[in-house]
C-alpha cells in the first residue's frame, strides 16, 4: 500500500468523481482509477460502485477513509516536524558554548539570534571543547562554539577570531591598568600555577605552550571554573593562563602578563556535524552567528 494510493482514494471519495480527484491531484483520470483499482486489489474489497453516472462509496470505503485521513494526517505531521526550512522547523535547536565565551561573547550575539528567530525553540548548554564535539557526533547539539586546534574529523568547522591567552600573576596591590608585562621563561621556573584539568583542551592548548617554551609548569591546583581560578590568583594562590576576554575589568588584584617572544592564542569556530543532510536551520543560526560574532570582534579590535 502507498501513501499516493490513499491520497487518490480520498480525492475520489470527498470529489464523487475519478475526473475531479484527478485534476485536483494534477494527475490523469488514468492514473487515479489506476491507484483505486491496485488499493482494491491489495486489500481484497471493492472501494466504489457505480450507479448510473455516479460513483458510491461501499462501507469498506467508509471504514478505509477513516484510518486513511489518519495515516495521511500523520505523514503530514512528519513532514512538518522535519521540514528542512528555518521557518517551518519547529524541533528544538540545541546550541552549546563553554563558560567564558558564553559570558563575554554570546551577550547580545545570543539576544539578537532570539530576535530574529522568535518562532525556534533555542536551547543552550554550557560545556567545554571536547564535551561538544562528543555532542555533535553524537546528535545531541545541531551547533557549538569551540575552542581550536582539535581533532576536526566529522566535523564541518566555520572559523570566527583568534583570541590570546594571557597569563596572570598575583599582586600585592590593586591593579587598574590594562597594560601587559612581558616575562621571561625563565620568570615561570619554579612557580605554582593554577590551570584547567587535564581532560580539557584548554589545558591541551597551554601546555603545548609550556613545551614550546621548555618550562614544565609546577601544578598546584586544577579547575574548570575560569572565574575560581581568577578569584585563586587573586588570594596568592599562584599564576594562571586564562583567555584575554575573561580577564577585563577595573581592578582587580593580579597583573597580566606574555611571555617574550611567545604569543598564545586559541582560534573559536562554529563547529557542526558533517552530514550529508544538513539541518537548514542549523546553517541559517550558524550564518547568523558568524557574522554577528565577527561583526563583535572587529569592533572590539577598533576600540583597541
């Protein structure tokens, strides 16, 4: 039994006419009868009875529209649920961020995507890199901003900015220039830091850093929480390695600090699963985001 069958069942069974059904089908009065006659033959019954010039309905026929306007109604409720238009995709959209961009980046980016797409439900988990990318692999996320390098297999990837990590220092006093001190190498010899786990591609990113400059970092103290670190470094607990954006403020009680000759960065990239049926409503929020992200970016290098 097709879905097609059905369809030119019911056209002849609400029009009373196979040439009717037909033109309102756009198909041939032919190729209607042909669909009654093949849906007549596989269920065993006979569907209509001619009398004279019309064409009655037999109590099979009743019995059959019933669970045929069911069937239908349930395919057009699929292909509604699963319409590949931003417009008429009504699935939940799940975005995910790690902490610090989400808080000083995603602000207004986030405000303005809920604007312009008031009618999609948008959901948002914070989460670090690799957390994501087992999300994305595994359907859970439609779009994530993570922090690169990572393995990028499976993935379709749209770069955004590069943003340098700086590191920081306690002070004894409070600090209210933004100015960066340059270190040595050998400045970060022998003292405690405070970094993110090791699970974390953070922590991938910065001690691939430390082997560049050939220092093994003394480590004290292992946080995810980038705003405990900070809040540490401040009460002496020892130096950090944090993103430039987590660490803008008017004072604060730590200097900010690169190392000579060593500039690091991590790249941020939108980042969605690599399919061959993509969601378009995933590229539409991802295109949106790309621009209003890069838009931020340029605005806050022209501020300096």
């Amino acid at each position: 039994m097709e879905i097609r069958q059905l369809q030119s069942f019911l056209a002849v069974l609400d029009e009373g006419s196979v040439s009717r059904a037909a033109a309102k089908l756009c198909l041939s009065a032919a190729a209607v009868s042909m669909q009654l006659h093949n849906l007549a033959a596989e269920l065993g019954v006979q569907l209509f009875v001619r009398r004279g010039r019309k064409l009655l309905p037999t109590s099979a026929a009743h019995q059959l529209s019933e669970q045929a306007r069911r069937v239908l109604e349930g395919v057009r409720g699929i292909e509604r649920t699963f319409a590949n238009t931003p417009e008429k995709d009504h699935r939940p959209f799940h975005f995910a961020a790690g902490a610090t961009t989400l808080i000083h980046r995603l602000g207004r980016p986030l405000r303005l995507l809920r604007k312009h797409f008031p009618n999609n439900e948008i959901r948002v988990t914070v989460a670090a890199t690799e957390e994501m990318v087992a999300g994305l692999h595994e359907g859970r996320f439609d779009l994530c901003l993570i922090s690169l390098p990572y393995d990028e297999t499976g993935l379709r990837i749209l770069p955004l900015f590069e943003e340098e990590l700086l590191g920081l220092r306690p002070s004894a006093q409070r600090v209210r220039s933004s100015s960066v001190i340059t270190l040595q190498p050998s400045d970060l010899e022998r003292v405690p830091f405070l970094l993110y786990p090791k699970r974390s591609n953070m922590r991938t990113i910065i001690d691939r850093f430390f082997q560049q400059i050939g220092i093994t970092p003394q480590v004290v103290v292992e946080a995810d929480d980038t705003e405990a670190i900070k809040r540490l470094v401040e009460a002496g607990f020892g130096y950090s390695i944090l993103p430039q954006y987590a660490l803008r403020g008017p004072m604060k009680f730590y200097q900010t600090f690169r190392v000579a000759g060593h500039r690091l960065v991590r790249r941020q990239a939108l980042a969605m699963a690599q399919t061959p049926y993509p969601r378009a409503l995933t590229e539409a929020i991802a295109a949106y985001l790309q621009e209003a992200l890069r838009e931020k970016s340029a605005r806050r290098q022209q501020q300096g």
